[in-house]
C-alpha cells in the first residue's frame, strides 16, 4: 500500500491474488525464491503520456494516455485499450495485473499489458472519436509492436476505434504486421473475436453448471451492461435455451419478464453499436421495463453474468442474489464483484468465477487472431468457434486442478490465480532475475 498510494483497484486485485497464492506457496517454496512475488506486482513498464487533439468547435483539448506493460515472462504484452473518464494508474494497473494471469491460463503465448486514456466517447461526433484515436496512436505507437506490445479493444474502444488505431499504427510504421487484435474482417480481423468473450463467459458458465447436474436449459439469467460483452454473452445464453431477464447500464436496467429474443437483441445492438444510445433509448422501442438508477442484481435468477465493469456488484447485492436462490455467478467483466462479495459467494457455497478464468475467451480469440495473422490465413467461423470453446473448457478444468482447497472445498478463484500464477512463475524462475 505504501509503494501505491491512491491506487485502491490495483491493491485489491493484488490482494486478491495474494489470498489465493499464500497456502500454495508455503507448500512450494520455490516460488517464495528469486524475489518472485516482489518483481510480480510491480509492472515492467508503465508509459503516461499527453494527448492532445482538435475538438469540433477548434478547441484544443487534452487527455492522458497510458500503456501498463506488466509482465512479457510469457509472450508479448497483450491487453484491450479503454476509454473511459474513469480511466486512471490504478484501474490500469489492477487491469494489466489480472491480465497477465488470464493470459497465461488461456494457454497461449501472451504476457500482460492494459492501456487506455480518460476520454469519454459519449457524445463525440464520429470524426472527433478519429481524431482522438490517432492522437492517442500517434504516442503510442513507439511502445508497441507484434512480437512486443499488441493491444484490442475494452471498454469504449470497439470494432471502430481499433480500426481507426490500426489505421494510424500503418501509416507511422509502414508495416502491416498484427498491431492490433479485434480488427475489421477486411484487414486481418478474425472471425469470431467480436462475440469470444461474451460466448466464452457462457461456455464456462456451463461447464460450472455441469459440475452440479445443470445447464443453461430452462434457467433465468441476468446481465448487466449492454456493451460488447453483455450483447453476445445474452446471445449464446439464449442459444443454450436460458431465458435472459435484464441488460444494464450506467443509466439503469431494463427489466424483461418475457425473456430476450434475437429481435430485441437485435434492438439493443442497433440502440448500442450504431446509435451510441442509452437502454432507456431500447426501452422506448420495444416497450420493455426501464429502471432508472438501478443494477440487475435485485431481480431473481439463476444465473448472475456481470458483463459492464469493475466493482459493479457489492456485498449487498450478493446477499440479494443468494437470498434468492442464485446458483452460478460468472464474471464476464473485469473485477465486477467486490471482495467482499467474492468471498459471501464463496461462503454460500454458489458457484463462482472470477473474470480472469470466465472472461479470458475474448484474449483467447485474440491469440487465435495473432497466429492467423503471423500465418497469413484466416480460418472459418466453426475453426475459431471450436477452438473458443476448447480453450474454455481447459481453464474450466485448470481451475478444478488447482482449486480444490485443503478443507475440500473447490474454488474457482483459487484455482485460477494458482493455474495462471504457476506458468507465469515458472516462465520468471527459468529466465532469471531480470
Ligand atoms: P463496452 O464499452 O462495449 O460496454 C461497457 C458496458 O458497461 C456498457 O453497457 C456501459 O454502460 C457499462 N459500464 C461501463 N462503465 C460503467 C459504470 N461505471 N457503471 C455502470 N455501467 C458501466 O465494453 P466491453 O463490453 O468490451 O467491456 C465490459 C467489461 O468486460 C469490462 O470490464 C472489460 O474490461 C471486460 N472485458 C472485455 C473484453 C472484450 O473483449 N471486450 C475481454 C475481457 C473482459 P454505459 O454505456 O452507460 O457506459
């Protein structure tokens, strides 16, 4: 705490961990060697830089940019960019942590990195969001390369922006290697990458409902958020036959008794992805319930999928969740539950993923883009589709491996910071003190 003063996300993520990794290591004392741990929390780089740019009525204004690479002990860093007002060191820098791990569960070649700037695209004309993400590429491109630093999207930086972004990293390094994951199907994107971690938060969601006899069959689901995530990982639930209750955002709920279908999902992608509208907006065209000012978590269900941001569900809202009967909580967001709602899931005995073993399918799609685009190939939709769900399936039984605690219980949060913990610690421990 006192290294990091003001940085309260990154030492909760850290904390996190660190609960996980405590018993494991006094039983393999190999990993309390080298300074492991010490050289684990601290990042290997972290740029800040200045970005400014033109705004529509010619007025200059300036944001702060920021790439955390964290850790390159297994591949190149590899994290999303987010644009968000929230942006800052801390919520960085607990993002490039958790995402060194995620990385390394996923089983392929990437280390951990998180970027991003405190821009709000809310309200940004079309050119001034072009703007600003060359001026943002226009610094950052010198920190990143294919074999060194390849950012994708998150929060606020879709399909558009990592076009715009891939465009720029062109232009000012006259190569068209992979720069950037979660590109456009015409200049390297994969099939596939635009739905992995939504589809990929479900696919574990499953293999955690089978584990007690269950699937998605019949079960009531909420979502929270209405983003990039929120949007697939509604679609493959319904897939699976749940019936999909509640989207969010920062706004409000809407509420749906009836279930989502594939026409209003289809309402909410054009209210989301091309009207940069509100759920309120969606609750006016399809006549469903919106709740001004409230999160999903009060409405009954089986299935809990917080798909919007960090610390969005609160003890209070685990106890209502378990109050009424939730079985599965997977986080298809990043850090969505607080600690204390992690540990009441726990304690009730719900079955719970942390977002760095449900969520890593987006990550995943986009190492698949990476060797793709290393090999000049581009392979079909079922190839990726496939792959996803393998990989999800290996995290999902890395998790019970390593997460099956000395009084008997399995944890999903134990088990995925220990699996992810041993590849990235045994990477570190083989290439010496660096
Ligand atoms: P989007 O920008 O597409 O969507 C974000 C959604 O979350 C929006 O509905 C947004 O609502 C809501 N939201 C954001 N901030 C807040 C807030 N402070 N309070 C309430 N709601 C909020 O982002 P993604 O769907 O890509 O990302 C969602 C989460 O998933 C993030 O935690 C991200 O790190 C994580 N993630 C994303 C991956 C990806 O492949 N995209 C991969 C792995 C994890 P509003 O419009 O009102 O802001």
């Amino acid at each position: 705490g006192d290294r990091n003063p003001g940085q309260p996300e990154f030492l909760q993520a850290v904390t996190e961990v660190m609960e996980s990794l405590w018993p494991y290591i006094e039983s393999h004392p190999k990993y309390a060697e080298q300074g492991l741990l010490d050289r684990l929390v601290e990042p290997e780089r972290v740029v800040m830089f200045r970005i400014a740019w033109v705004d529509d009525h010619g007025q200059v204004q300036v944001n702060r940019g920021y790439r955390i690479q964290h850790s390159m002990a297994i591949g190149p860093y590899k994290g999303g960019i987010r644009f968000h007002p929230s942006v800052n060191l801390s919520v960085l820098k607990f993002l490039a942590f958790e995402q060194t791990f995620k990385n390394a569960l996923t089983t392929l070649p990437m280390g951990g990195g998180k970027g991003g700037a405190d821009f709000d695209p809310k309200g940004k004309s079309p050119g001034e969001v072009m703007r600003f993400c060359q001026a943002f590429v226009s610094e950052l491109f010198r920190h990143v390369g294919s074999d060194t630093d390849v950012p994708a999207g998150d929060i606020g930086v879709g399909g558009r922006e990592v076009g715009y972004m891939a465009g720029m990293m062109k232009k000012l390094s006259n190569r068209a290697d992979c720069v950037f994951t979660g590109k456009g199907l015409t200049f390297g994107g994969s099939l596939i990458r635009p739905e992995a971690t939504g589809y990929g938060t479900v696919y574990f969601a499953e293999e955690m409902l089978k584990t007690r006899g269950r699937s998605f069959a019949g079960l009531r689901v909420a979502v929270s958020g209405s983003g990039n995530v929120a949007q697939y990982a509604v679609e493959k639930a319904m897939a699976l036959g749940a019936k999909v209750v509640t989207v969010s955002d920062s706004s409000g709920t809407i509420l749906d008794e009836d279930g989502f279908t594939q026409e209003k999902l289809a309402i909410l992608m054009d209210v989301k992805n091309h009207h940069y509208g509100r759920v309120n907006d969606y609750a006016q065209r399809t006549g469903a319930r919106f709740e001004a000012g409230k999160r999903p978590w009060h409405v009954p269900v089986d299935v809990a999928l917080p798909c919007a941001t960090q610390n969005e569900l609160d003890a209070d809202d685990a106890a209502t969740l378990i109050r009424n009967g939730v079985l599965c909580v997977a986080e298809g967001a990043n850090m969505p539950s607080t600690i204390e709602a992690v540990k009441a899931f726990e304690a009730a005995g719900i079955l719970f993923a942390p977002g760095k073993a449900s969520n890593a399918g987006g990550v995943a799609t986009s190492g698949l883009e990476m060797s793709q685009n290393a090999t000049r190939m581009s392979w079909p939709r079922e190839e990726v589709d496939n792959r996803l769900l393998q990989i999800m399936k290996g995290i999902h039984a890395a998790c019970l491996e390593y997460g099956t605690r000395p009084d008997g219980k399995m944890s999903y949060v134990h088990g995925a910071n220990i699996a992810g913990f041993v590849k990235v610690a045994d990477a570190m421990l083989a290439q010496g003190v660096i």
